[in-house]
C-alpha cells in the first residue's frame, strides 16, 4: 500500500468512525480579511489569526526539496538538494480558504482558487 491508499484508508476509517459516533466532520469556505483574520460567511464576528490554525506551509515561504545522498570510494558522501515544486505561496489578505472544523477549532488547510484559473498559471 502506498502513501496515498495509506491516507485515503486512514481518511475513510475516521469519517465511518465519525458517522458511527454520530460526529460531524465540518468543512467550508473562509476568507482572509484585515490583519489575517478569518472571516466564515456563517459567522458575524471575524476570528483573529491567534484563535485558528493553520497548515504550517501556508504559514511560510514553502519551497519542497528532496535530498538526494550519493555515496563514492573511501565513504566519501555528497548531498544534492532537487527542488520538486516551486512552492506553496504564504497566505494572504483576500485569500479564500479551505477550513476543518476540529471540535471548535477551526483548522485552515488549504488555499482555494475558481476553477476557472486552471491552466492560467497562478
């Protein structure tokens, strides 16, 4: 099993434990606002960027790299560093995202886009 069918199953395993428990797993649309507050259309106050998560990569600067380690004669090592992507942009105001609801944390994991800008570049 690879890493995908692992996460899928794991995924799949957790919403049916949910269901069983009679749990909601909450998922909807937010938006970035002033000073990285977090405004979800249900709600009228907007949550400040202290009171939510957020996936670390949307935090920085991401730029995903694989090490690759060679090895010659006598131990010798070096390291090549391949980059995989160009990287995942930092968030920022206006950004609409995608947000979990963990119990009453709210959990930004991804930015999201129309897709109408498929193949426009970013």
């Amino acid at each position: 099993m690879n890493a995908f069918e692992q996460i899928s199953q794991t995924l799949q395993n957790q919403t049916q434990k949910s269901i069983e428990e009679n749990n909601s797993i909450l998922l909807e649309i937010g938006d970035i606002v002033t000073d990285f507050g977090l405004k979800i259309p249900r709600f009228d106050t907007v949550i400040p960027k202290e009171e939510y998560m957020i996936d670390k990569r949307l935090s920085i600067a991401y730029k995903p790299e694989t090490e690759i380690l060679t090895s010659n004669a006598n131990n010798h090592k070096h390291t090549v560093q391949i980059p995989l992507i160009d990287g995942i942009s930092q968030i920022t105001e206006g950004d609409s995202v995608l947000v979990c609801w963990v119990g009453a944390d709210p959990v930004i994991v991804a930015v999201v886009v129309s897709g109408g800008t498929i193949g426009k570049g970013e």
